[in-house]
C-alpha cells in the first residue's frame, strides 16, 4: 500500500533518508555524524512545516512496515519549508544566515528523495512510489515534476527515464552536478491510488 505518511513512521523513514542521502545528512542539520544527525532528522519528520515533514512525504508500506519513502513539495514553498531547519543549521554550526543552494525550479513539484529498504530492493517499489507521487500530483493539478540524479548513479536515472522523466539540464548542488529531470504532468496518467 503507498500512503501518505504520518509522524509516528519518523523512525523508520529517518534510515531511508540517510540511505538516499547519504553525508548531505550532516549539511542539513549541522552536525558531523550519524547519531547526531538522527534524532534532528526525526524532528524534521515529525513537523508540520519543513522539506522533510511527513506532509510531503508517501511512503510504501507491508506488513506494517515502512519499506520505501518519497518525499516532494513546491519548489516555491522552500523558503518557508526551510526555515526552521536554516535556524537549526545556524545554531549547531554557530554561522548566521545558513543558506542551501537551490535545488528545483520554482514553478516545479520537486522530488526531494525516493528510497527503498535495501531488503526490497529490485520488486518494483521504487517505480511504485514515483507513480503513486505522480498520480497523486496530478490529482492536486500539478502540471510538472522535476528532480536531481547524480550523474554518477546511472541506474537511478534509467528507474526516472523509465517512468517517463526526460533530461532538462545539468544543475550543481553542493559543488557537485546533477542531471535534472522532469515530468509534464499531463503526458502519462498513472493508476497507483494513494490513501
């Protein structure tokens, strides 16, 4: 079942995002390691407003189990999205006026993340959630998608080319480049139902 997720799955998404995400963890909450990070990331989660909430999160779940996360808003919304996070960064850092570097267009719904549970991995989970991310964007009247792939992860750009996300350009986050896809909206119409 793809739902969408709620404050208690924290726990069990927090590894899922460490997982896609790997160091840029420590970017986004100040710190320099994973035990540090984590219950940061937990809280994040568990907001009401932030990029990481579970608001903007769906998730794959069996048995009871969370086993795979994807995690997308409105690029636009980011500066609200971000500003609690920004405060935290700063604190732990002890440097005013954090800034993270731009990672969608405005106009875009950006995927943030997708991960699944390397358990369940290769059963399609992955292509499930993009479509049910998908379905569920164009039911709120989403007319495009977007999202970053690290240009030294071929595989994951073929699960995004497969679905139907075609290149645009090359966009640098964090010193490192990305490929950035995009999804128009109105071109596919996917069957996933998200509840």
């Amino acid at each position: 079942m793809i739902r969408i997720a709620k404050k208690e799955d924290a726990k069990q998404i927090v590894p899922l995002i460490v997982q896609a995400i790997e160091d840029i963890v420590f970017m986004l909450t100040g710190t320099s390691s994973y035990e540090q990070a984590t219950p940061i990331l937990e809280y994040y989660v568990q907001s009401e407003q932030n990029r990481l909430s579970y608001h903007n999160c769906l998730v794959k779940e069996i048995e009871g189990k969370v086993v795979g996360v994807i995690i997308a808003y409105h690029s636009m919304e980011l500066s609200v999205l971000d500003r609690e996070m920004l405060q935290i960064i700063s604190r732990n850092l002890n440097i005013q006026d954090v800034k993270v570097d731009k990672e969608a267009d405005d106009e875009d719904f950006y995927i943030d993340t997708l991960s699944v549970h390397p358990d369940y991995q290769g059963k399609g989970i992955g292509t499930e959630l993009l479509e049910g991310l998908l379905s569920f964007a164009k039911n709120k009247g989403i007319a495009r998608v977007s999202l970053n792939v690290d240009q030294d992860k071929p595989s994951a750009r073929r699960l995004y080319e497969k679905v139907g996300f075609k290149y645009e350009k090359v966009r640098f986050i964090m010193n490192h480049s990305y490929d950035y896809l995009v999804f128009p909206i109105n071109e596919k119409i996917f069957e996933i139902k998200v509840v």
